[in-house]
C-alpha cells in the first residue's frame, strides 16, 4: 500500500530544504566563527534553501512523471516563481530593511527611540539561489532518480 511517507519526490525536496538550511549554519560558524542557530532556520544567506526545496520538487516530478508532463511543467513554473521572489522581490525587500534600520538608528541616536528592528536577511543574491538550485537538482536526482538506475 503506497502512502505519503513512501512518496519520494516529497522527501528528496525537504531532504534538499534541510540540507541548505544546515550548509547555512555551517557555512555561519565557518565565517563569523560562532554559531547562530537563526541561521539552521531563518530565511535568506548561502546556499537559498527555497531553491533547493523547489528544484528537487521539480526534478523529482520530472523523473517520475516525465519532462514533458503537465505536473513536470507546473513545478518548473512553480519552482522559478519561488526563486525570482527569492532573488527579486525579497532581496529588495531585504535592502530596504537596511536602509530604513540605517535611518532609524542615525535619526534617533542621541534621543531614546524604542523600535523593532527589521529583518535584513530575508532574500537572496543570484548566486546564493542558483548554488541552491544546483543543490536541489543534485539532491533530486540522487534520491528519487537513483532509484529508477
């Protein structure tokens, strides 16, 4: 009897997501030499783990239904919509946090200012999202395309 826990192309992609998340804690610790477990779960840094996640989706749907099925192109299509965010929309809305945390802090140095900080690390550079595709792809490939060689 064929469940969810057999699905394969499901766990190649979050065996893809959780793969990027700890290479992020890890490639942190190497850099900065401390450990930043925000870096284990949070969003944006090297490598982009949505990407990751979405391009083993993608591969793994593709080796099991074909690349020229209709549920192969849905996951391209889903699979670039996630990394054009990743590396557009949320990189600008991560540049702008910089500056408006910037401003914030220049505007109200010498007064008491209680304000939140905004999240500055919420997207990705280009790279950061093609080195997690690549890790998805590879990831994809090896579990769920593995088992058809």
């Amino acid at each position: 009897m064929n469940n969810f826990t057999s699905n394969t192309v499901f766990w190649s992609a979050f065996f893809a997501w959780l793969t990027a998340q700890v290479l992020k804690g890890l490639l942190n610790l190497y850099k900065y030499k401390k450990w930043d477990f925000r870096r284990f779960v949070g969003a944006g840094g090297m490598p982009s783990s949505h990407s990751a996640f979405v391009s083993a989706l993608a591969t793994g749907v593709g080796l099991t239904d074909g690349w020229a099925s209709t549920n192969f192109a849905m996951a391209l299509v889903f699979s670039a919509i996630v990394m054009y965010d990743a590396a557009g929309v949320r990189l600008a809305a991560s540049k702008q946090a910089a500056t408006l945390n910037k401003m914030v802090k220049e505007l109200f140095d010498e007064r008491e200012f209680h304000h939140e900080r905004l999240k500055e690390l919420i997207g990705h550079t280009p790279i950061e999202v093609i080195v997690g595709a690549l890790l998805g792809i590879f990831i994809g490939w090896w579990l769920v395309g593995g088992k058809k060689i």
